[in-house]
C-alpha cells in the first residue's frame, strides 16, 4: 500500500514538472540568466531589429507602464503594437547610458533613437524565472 501510495505521489510531481515546463517553453532557454544578461539579451535584439527574438524574452502576460502606474497595456500583442514597425523599418536604436541591478529588478537609463530624434529613457524591468514580466518607462517629454 505505501509503494502504491509513493508512486502515486511521484506520478502527480513528475506531471506537475511537465506541466510546468510545457507553459512557457521560451523560458526554459532563458531561465539559467540573470536578469541583467536578460535585459541586455533584450538590448542587442532591439538593435538588431530582431523582433522574434527580443519578443521571447518577455512573459506572454507582460505589463507596460508608464512610470509610475499608468498601465500602457498587456501582452504580447501590445508590445507589437509599440515596436513591430519600427523594427520592420530600422528606425530604431537605444544606448544604454547607465545601468544597475537589485534583485529580479534591472533599472537602464538609455537614449532611444527613433528617425535620428533622441528621447530618454528610465526603463525598469521585472525579470522573473528569465523573462520580463514588467516594464515601466520614465522618459523626458
């Protein structure tokens, strides 16, 4: 009766393991990262233009604020909605300026340039089990 018990107790945390990895497969290849090496994978993607690879690095349920909590919106889709064309058409780069982290918390001072305008940038990123969860943008208007 134990062993039948064990084994029924392994079976159901082995199924729990699968599930789990089976949620979020593009964070399986990011998770052994911190979140600075995250952050910055996001930095050379943005650059590259690369707009399949900088979107795996975000929770499909990513939050975007505008400092301090003006919810921009959530998701995947919104987050095409800011970048997608600007990548399709290169206009875009950013500099990172300054940059430090505490914890799941990377916090980048960077210069955005869009069509040869500079825009500045305090962005503070939420990086959990190697991907952004959340994003909040301080910037010079």
């Amino acid at each position: 009766m134990k062993r039948i018990i064990i084994l029924g107790l392994l079976f159901f945390a082995l199924m729990a393991c699968k599930e789990n990895t089976q949620t979020n497969n593009d964070a399986q290849n990011y998770s052994d990262l911190s979140p600075l090496e995250v952050v910055n994978k996001r930095m050379n993607y943005f650059n590259q233009h690369n707009y399949d690879e900088f979107i795996k690095l975000y929770n499909s349920g990513v939050e975007v604020y505008t400092y301090p909590n003006r919810l921009m919106g959530k998701g995947s889709d919104r987050l095409a909605s800011i970048f997608k064309s600007d990548f399709e058409n290169k206009r875009v780069s950013v500099k990172i300026v300054n940059q430090m982290e505490n914890g799941p918390y990377v916090i980048n001072h960077e210069i955005v340039t869009t069509d040869g305008k500079d825009t500045k940038y305090i962005s503070i990123y939420k990086v959990e089990r190697g991907l952004i969860n959340s994003v909040s943008f301080v910037r010079d208007f």
